[in-house]
C-alpha cells in the first residue's frame, strides 16, 4: 500500500499490486470484478484491503460517467455483511460521511482520486480516465462534497498512480476534444506523438474546484511504466489481461 495523508481522523491510499491470492496473470492483489479473476480471490483481495484500511471498503460499478452515489449507514452494513456485494451501483466517484465505510475506487491506467475534509468529516472517491475528465467527474464529486459540508479551505485530495502523458498516446483528434475541455490534458509522447496527461488534467480541475494545490498530493508513478502496478495499456500490448488497483479512504 502507499499510503497518503489526508488529515487527522482520516485513513487513505493506494494498492499496488502485490500482496494478494490471485494467480497470473492478476498477480496478485487484483481488486476488479470485471477482469475475468475470480470473484473469490477478488472478495479475499479487497478483504486484505479492508484490514489494512481497518474497514471494509464499498466500490462502485465504473461506468466512465460523471455520477457520484452518496453512501451511508445502510451501505456500511452491506459491505461489512459475510457477502458484501461486488458493486454499490453504477457511478464512478461515490462520497460518504460515515464512519468505517471505506470507499474505493479501481483503475488499471485511469486517475485514482481520493479527497476528504477532516474538519467536516466527509470523504470522497472519484474515477478518472479520458471520458471522465471531458464529463468532469472531478467537479461532480468536489461538488458533492461541498453539499455534504466540506470546504474548499479543508479539503485535501491525493492523486494516485495513472499513466503519465509522455506514455499515453492518443490520435491527434482525441487529444484536442480533451484539450478543449482541460488545456492541462494536452501532451505529447517521447516519440513527439499526440499524448494526454490525465494526472495532469485532475489536478487542473481540482484546483479549479477551488481545492487548495498546497493540500494536494500526487503520486507521479507511471503505471504502464511501473511493473509493480496494474496497467490495461501495457497488458494489452502483450496480449494478456491484468488486474484492478484502488484507490481507498475512510472516516475513522
């Protein structure tokens, strides 16, 4: 795990993707539902997560949408049940006030974004790949987070491992559409192809949710580049699959 910090009463960070049960070509700590794993590794990897979070963790089925589920006790009961569920429902960012439910959220090259307020006691996932962005799944969540009674004065976010715009090459068309929308998201790879700097494009739309840059982290790892971390990109140009990474927070 790496672990980030969010202020005090608040547990977060991120998986890489070892120390789990599931063979290759998961190995090992894959987290994802959708991978073709099976689902009794995934529910023993994400309970590991839990421990190290020291809750249990709800997840969202991702979508590539801007919609943010609000969870509460209901879920906490849920998840912390003998068979917690595989997904709360379809959205890609969720938030929470309560105590001891951990939210997650998965990727395997797309932004991991956590974000919490210590002060208001709330904290949020969002999902972030290229559709995400140009939707704004950022401002959504940021958004929901406000209305749960965060402030932009307290709210701390961390920005977890994704692949980096020297390596995530895009057609030139895509990379304007997303430009248009995010300027930051603009890149070009090594080779001086049309790129898309992802990370880059999250922190641009958390600062202008009015998040402080002082009181945000980034953890700049590559995960095409890092063979300790999941990559869709990377498993895709071997001709295999891989596994899902998290993202995680909660309330303690």
């Amino acid at each position: 795990m790496l672990r980030v910090e969010l202020g005090d009463g608040v547990v977060a960070g991120f998986t890489t993707r070892h120390g789990g049960v599931s063979p290759a070509p998961w190995s090992s700590l894959d987290l994802g539902p959708s991978t073709g794993d099976d689902p009794v590794r995934v529910r023993e990897n994400r309970a590991r997560v839990g421990e190290w979070l020291g809750a249990p963790v709800a997840f969202v089925a991702q979508v590539h949408g801007d919609r943010v589920l609000v969870l509460g006790d209901a879920e906490r009961a849920e998840w912390a049940s003998d068979a917690p569920p595989l997904a709360a429902g379809e959205a890609d960012a969720a938030v929470t006030s309560t105590e001891g439910l951990g939210l997650g959220v998965l990727v395997a090259d797309c932004v991991p974004v956590l974000l919490a307020d210590p002060v208001a006691r709330v904290v949020g996932v969002a999902h972030a790949g290229r559709a995400g962005v140009g939707l704004g799944v950022v401002h959504r969540v940021v958004e929901a987070l406000l209305a749960a009674g965060a402030t932009t004065e307290d709210l701390r976010a961390a920005v977890g491992p994704a692949v980096c715009g020297r390596c995530y090459e895009v057609p030139a068309a895509m990379r304007d559409e997303v430009g248009a929308v995010v300027p930051q998201a603009r890149s070009t790879t090594r080779q001086g192809t049309p790129a898309l700097d992802l990370p880059a494009a999250v922190l641009a739309q958390l600062a202008a949710g009015g998040v402080l840059p002082e009181l945000t982290t980034h953890v700049a790892r590559c995960t095409l580049e890092d063979a300790d971390l999941f990559s869709h990109r990377r498993a895709t140009a071997a001709g295999t699959t891989t596994g899902r990474q998290a993202g995680v927070v909660v309330l303690v």
